[in-house]
C-alpha cells in the first residue's frame, strides 16, 4: 500500500512479515544480491522494474580480506523487495541458495507478481512515496514511516576503527554506509584502508588521504562528519567523495542539499564531465542531490548528469578535492569511472612525504 491510497496484491516470498518505508524503484538488469546488501538502501521497499529475478539466486559467503567477494556489506538493508516475476529454479556456478531463502533468513519479506511498471509510473509523477507491506490478513498500519526522519548513516556504520590491507598509502575511509568494493578498489590500489564511524574525528590519525564514502538518508543530518572534513580540507591533504560523500563535501565547502523528487537508482545514468565533451556511463543510488550554486569561488562543479542536469559531482580548482554523486566502484558495474581511484591515488603520490 502506497500513502496516495493505491493498493498492490501479490505473492509472497521470504518472511512472512509486515514492513514499512520508503517505496523506490531500480532500473538495472542485474545485481540484486549487491543492490540488496547496499546501506545506501536502508529504510527503503525497493522496487525491481527489470521482471527477472531470483533466476541466478544468490552467492555463497566466500570472502578474500576480509571482506565479502560478492556482497556489498555483511546483511540486507532493504525493508521489503518488491518483484515482478520471481524465478523459482535458479542457476549459477556460484550459486549457493535461493533468493526467497536468503530474504527468509534476513527477516526481509518479499513480493512477485506485482504491476511494477505501475508502481515506478506512479513514483515517477508523483515523486518518492512511503509505503507498506503487509501479509494478507493483518491488519495496515495507521502511520507510514518516514525513514529520512532518522540519521541512517548513524544506523548503518561501523562503530569500531577497523584497518584492511597493508598497503604503501594510508587512506581513512568514512564509513557512512560504505559498500565494500570501495574497500577492494583502494587494496588494489596498494592502500592501507582505516574504515572509521561516520562521526569519528579522523583528523588526530596519520594518513595521506581521506575517502568519504557512500550512504543512506539526508545528508543534513551528518553535522559531525561535515565539521571533520571542514578540518581535513585545511591539510591539503586530497579528498574523494563518494554519493554521500559528494554530499558532505559539498556542505563543507557552502553548498547546500535537497531531495530529489524519484532518486537516481539505476546501472546506466550518463554523466558529463563539465568543460569537456567527456560522457561516462555510471552505476548511481542516491535519493538526495548537491546544489552547487553557493559553492565558493574555488570551486566547481565536476560531473553533470545527462538526463535531468543534476549535479554529479564537484571539484577545487587548485586543490586535490573532490567527488562524485555516482558510484566508480560500482558493483555489479559499470566500471566505466573506477579510473577515480586511480586519480585520487595519484593525488596523494604527489602530496604524501616519503612516498614516489
């Protein structure tokens, strides 16, 4: 049940229990087990407009540093999962379980056959919706819970200091809901990664370079993080930002936020490098946008998105600053910017004592 009054019935599947949130929808073709396990997702009923799903069922645990191979964090975030068609026989050489187990075991309920080209219609001109799931035969809540009302970032974080790697260059990743292959881009990348909690003063650490990362919510709400990275900008020291971590930057150097009306939630939004004619096709989930005209003078913007001319990114003119409202380590893909990774390391090559 939408909070417009429109009412959906289908099938279900996972666990047998009621959920409220926020209703969005998905446009990518693959990638559910990333997408589901994505903190950027918490608080939300995600809708799934590609009608195929469960056909390749979800992976085992396998894990390599520490880290998950094919999660983006250690559990579900999503409320419920709404579904157009679900495959029962699923197959796939890495396949350790069914989808409708997986969400059983997480406690996350789940629908199919379900008009979800409507339901994304109706998001689409009416803007982002709360909504209900509800096992027929119990009763509809009265309230729909508005999970942006909450710091999300302070649900989904980390609340412990945790080093991966032991790499050359010191990076401190601010965990405000961070997927873990930007943990996997930065261990390529021959780093030392300290994921930090989201209000933690990362600033009294030794490190060449600081990367804020992706998560859920209202950007407004991370006081504690915007304050830090207004004292890590006065280092010089360089900066990547991440979705969120575009958002905070951006506070921290003037701008302001505000909500999008539907989010960008897909595999395949263009963005144009601003002054150049430079398009990269970007993996993308953020409900909340960067308005970058009270940025300073010694700003600019960096990306732009193609289809609604929404900003995707900022840069400083001199400094090495940065960010980018899309998503370079983007899991299951595109990887079209993970380039962004390498610029930022070669940033602190430049910057950092002691290092080539």
């Amino acid at each position: 049940m939408l909070e417009d009054g429109n009412r959906f019935t289908g099938y279900r599947f996972g666990a047998e229990r009621s959920a409220s949130g926020e209703v969005v929808f998905n446009t990518a073709m693959t990638g559910y087990p990333e997408s589901l396990t994505d903190p950027s997702y918490a608080g939300q009923i995600l809708v799934i407009t590609y009608p195929l799903v469960g056909n390749y069922g979800v992976p085992c645990a396998a894990e390599e540093s520490s880290l998950s191979l094919f999660f983006e964090s250690d559990r579900i975030h999503i409320k419920a999962l709404i579904i157009s068609d679900y495959s029962f026989a699923h197959s796939h050489w890495n396949a350790a379980k069914s989808l409708d187990r997986w969400l059983t075991e997480h406690g996350v309920p789940g629908i199919y056959g379900v008009d979800t080209r409507e339901i994304t219609k109706i998001i689409r001109e009416h803007g982002v919706l709360l909504g209900h799931v509800t096992p027929d035969g119990e009763p509809t809540p009265a309230a729909f819970f508005d999970p942006n009302r909450e710091n999300l970032v302070a649900q989904v974080s980390t609340t412990t200091v945790k080093t991966f790697g032991s790499g050359r260059y010191r990076v401190v990743l601010v965990d405000c809901g961070c997927k873990y292959n930007i943990i996997r881009c930065l261990l390529k990348r021959n780093a030392t990664v300290t994921l930090v909690p989201w209000d933690y003063d990362f600033t009294a650490l030794p490190y060449d370079g600081v990367v804020i990362s992706n998560g859920p919510g209202d950007p407004q709400l991370c006081a504690p993080t915007i304050g830090h990275i207004k004292k890590c900008l006065a280092t010089g020291k360089p900066v990547f930002g991440i979705c969120m971590g575009n958002h905070l930057l951006a506070l921290a150097a003037g701008a302001t936020t505000y909500k999008l009306k539907y989010g960008h939630r897909s595999h395949n939004q263009p963005a144009l490098k601003v002054g150049t004619n430079t398009a990269v096709i970007t993996s993308q989930n953020h409900g909340y946008a960067v308005d970058p005209s009270h940025l300073g003078a010694e700003w600019e913007p960096y990306f732009v998105n193609l289809n609604d001319g929404t900003n995707e990114g900022i840069r400083h003119k001199s400094k090495p600053f940065f960010s980018v409202q899309f998503h370079p380590e983007a899991s299951s893909g595109p990887v079209d910017t993970e380039f962004l990774f390498d610029d930022f390391i070669d940033a602190i090559k430049k910057t950092a004592s002691g290092h080539p």
